[in-house]
C-alpha cells in the first residue's frame, strides 16, 4: 500500500505523517492487490478536516472527516475508511446475490 500525505496550508510534520501512516495500515488487511492512497489535512478554524483517496483497480473511495484535533480527525477518517473497503470488499465477493452473511447461516 503507497500511502501519500500532503497538508494544504500545512506543514506535515514527521510524527503527523507516521500517525497517518500508522492508523491507514490496517486497511491493507482488506486487500492482497495494490492500492494507493492519498490524505490531505488542512485547518479550517477551528476545525481540523483530514480528507482521503483510495484508488483500487476499477474503483476509487473517498472519505473526509472533521475533528477538534489533527489526530482525532486522522482517527475518524481512518474509520470510515475501515467501513468503506469492507462495505466495497464485501459487494465484490458478492457475486450471485445471495449476501455474505445469508452463506454464514
């Protein structure tokens, strides 16, 4: 997983580029192939908004959220993120209709 941080009118710090780097590779579990991604965070007072790209072959995700802190965004978005390859993994392996969780009853 290549995993590209960028601030907008912000300097990325090294401990803000490891914390993002951290929290986003958990999300590689989801996927053996290549994927790619990108976070932007930026300070609109008093908010602080991390926002993400995840380019997968043939689909791409994208997710942003907003926090009191940098790192409490960063954590909201590495959620979200979490939820929306398993919701995307699980309507790949979805393939004749019936549902994942139907197969496990």
């Amino acid at each position: 997983m290549q995993i590209e941080t960028y601030g907008q009118q912000l300097e990325i710090t090294p401990a803000l580029r490891e914390y993002v780097e951290t929290k986003f590779a958990r999300l590689a579990r989801h996927f053996g192939q290549h994927c790619g991604v990108r976070a932007q965070l930026s300070i609109e007072k008093p908010d602080h908004h991390a926002m993400a790209t995840v380019n997968l072959p043939g689909r791409t995700l994208h997710a942003d959220a907003v926090g009191p802190t940098m790192y409490a965004a960063i954590d909201i978005l590495a959620d979200k993120l979490d939820r929306l390859l398993l919701k995307h993994k699980e309507k790949s392996q979805d393939h004749d209709g019936s549902s994942l969780r139907d197969a496990l009853d």
